[in-house]
C-alpha cells in the first residue's frame, strides 16, 4: 500500500519535472547515459540545463576501443564526447552546457572523494533545485560511484547548511536473477516513480539521439525508448549491496566486485566525515 505521503510527494517530483523553469544538473557516468535515461523527456526541456560526465568513456582497457576501430583509448573517448555532443545537440544542448570530468572509464570507483567534494562545490555554484543520476543498483561501478559521489556532496553541503538540490534518480540496468533490465527500477520501499510515456515526437527523437552514439549501437538496442521513468532518490545504506545475488558488474572481468566497491564508498565515507583531514 502505498501512503498518501508518498502519493503526495510524486505529485510535486511530476510537477517539478514538468516545469521547464526547473534548474536541472544531470551527473551522470557516461557520455550517453543521460540520453539513454531522460533524452526524450526531460534533456530537451529545461531552459537552464548542465550536464557533468564522470568519465570519458573510455576503459584503461582498450578491447572497447579496438572493437569500435580505434587503435587507442584517446581517440575512442574524443569520438564519445563528439558522439555525445551531436545527440544533445539535438536537444538544444550545446558542448558550453557539458562539463567533462574526464575519468576513465571503470574508475570512478577510486575517486569517490575528490568527486564528492567537487560535485559539492559545484553544486553550490550553479545552484540547481534537483540533480538527476543514477540508481544505486549494481549495474555498473561507474554508475553507483555517481549515486554514491551525489548523494555524499548534497550531504557535505547539508553540514554546512548550504542550499542543497534534491536528489532525482533516472533509470540505467541493473541485474534481476538470470536477467539484465533495462530503463525501470530496483523497486525500493515508499518509492513511486513519474513515468513518462513518449509521445511520438519524442521517441523519434530519442532514436535519432541514439543513432548518434555509431560507438554505442550494441549496447542501446536493448533499451526500449517508450517510456522514461524518474523518482527522488530513496536514502541508501552505500555499504550494503544494492539487492541480493550476483550484480550485473560481477558478470564482466572488469577488477570491480560488489564488496570490492562498498570497501571504497565506507572508506571514502570515513575520510569525508572527518573534516579537515585529506
Ligand atoms: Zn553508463
């Protein structure tokens, strides 16, 4: 059963969304995962709009690379962040609205700290009313060091009682038994999401977006482009796993486990509650 609190709190999220007078800051892991979690709904409808890459895309590991025919890990992460700039291009984003953090890709994980106080500084700099990230689900290390880097900078900023956004979640994939799923949640208790149904107009969109992404094409056509779904970030314990079993992460030999990972988020949590200490 779902409380009339919740309900109520879906409303304003649905209204906030809806009002294209929102400041919106999108934090994402990849350049493309904002396309793939809000291009048809939300990327195009805000009038002041920002959008932080963690990384560029681009493995230490050049298998990615090579099989994308390019002999190295620059030249493939240049061609994302080109790949990135003509999809949002379409949107009416332009490259000066895209701040590039630059971390390769898959090592988000080791930097969780310098990127919480960073996203805290900019946070408080541009001043947006909601930040939209990832879950924390276990789909990839990249994308729960977002959630993890998100929610600990809104929380530095709480402690010093600065103006701190609130936390928005779109849809990635995550793992379910046997199954990858994609663009819908890990459910979590008193969460309801906003779904967005695309009209027309914005699933053509949304496809012409990902037909830019000539990189990613094995990858986005698992995602299905009729429905986007968002929600307010629940509270998450970092230090437990995201749900039980395998995580979609552990599947791939990537040098990144479910305890390796919460090992790194109790340790960044540790250095970023004692203040002062580098
Ligand atoms: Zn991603």
């Amino acid at each position: 059963m779902v409380s009339q609190a919740t309900l109520s709190q879906t409303l304003s999220l649905k209204q906030k969304l809806r009002d294209p007078h929102t400041r919106a800051l999108f934090v994402v892991a990849h350049p493309d995962d904002e396309v793939i979690g809000a291009g048809g709904s939300l990327l195009s409808h805000f009038e002041c709009c920002k959008i932080v890459h963690l990384t560029d895309g681009a493995p230490a590991d050049i298998f990615d690379a090579r099989r994308a025919g390019f002999s190295g890990r620059h030249d493939y992460a240049h061609a994302r962040r080109e790949e990135a700039a003509e999809a949002l291009s379409l949107a009416g984003i332009t490259k000066g609205q895209v701040i590039e953090l630059g971390l390769t890709d898959q090592r988000a994980s080791y930097e969780l700290v310098g990127l919480a106080r960073l996203l805290s500084s900019l946070f408080d700099e541009v001043k947006p009313e909601i930040v939209v990230t990832h879950p924390y689900e276990g789909g990839h290390p990249d994308h729960d060091s977002s959630a993890f880097a998100v929610h600990a900078a809104r929380q530095l900023l709480i402690n010093e009682s600065a103006t701190a956004p609130q936390i928005v979640e779109m849809t990635s994939y995550h793992q379910r038994d046997d199954k990858t799923i994609y663009s819908d949640f890990l459910s979590s208790e008193g969460c309801v999401p906003v779904t967005f149904e695309l009209s027309l107009a914005q699933r053509t969109m949304k496809r012409k977006m990902f037909e830019c992404f000539l990189t990613q094409r094995e990858v986005l056509k698992w995602f299905p482009i009729d429905v986007e779904r968002f929600r307010e970030a629940p509270e998450y314990n970092f230090t437990q796993p995201p749900h039980s079993g395998k995580l979609h992460y552990e599947y791939f030999d990537w040098g990144m486990t479910g305890d390796k990972w919460r090992r790194l988020a109790r340790e960044a949590q540790t250095v970023l509650a004692t203040k002062g200490v580098e």
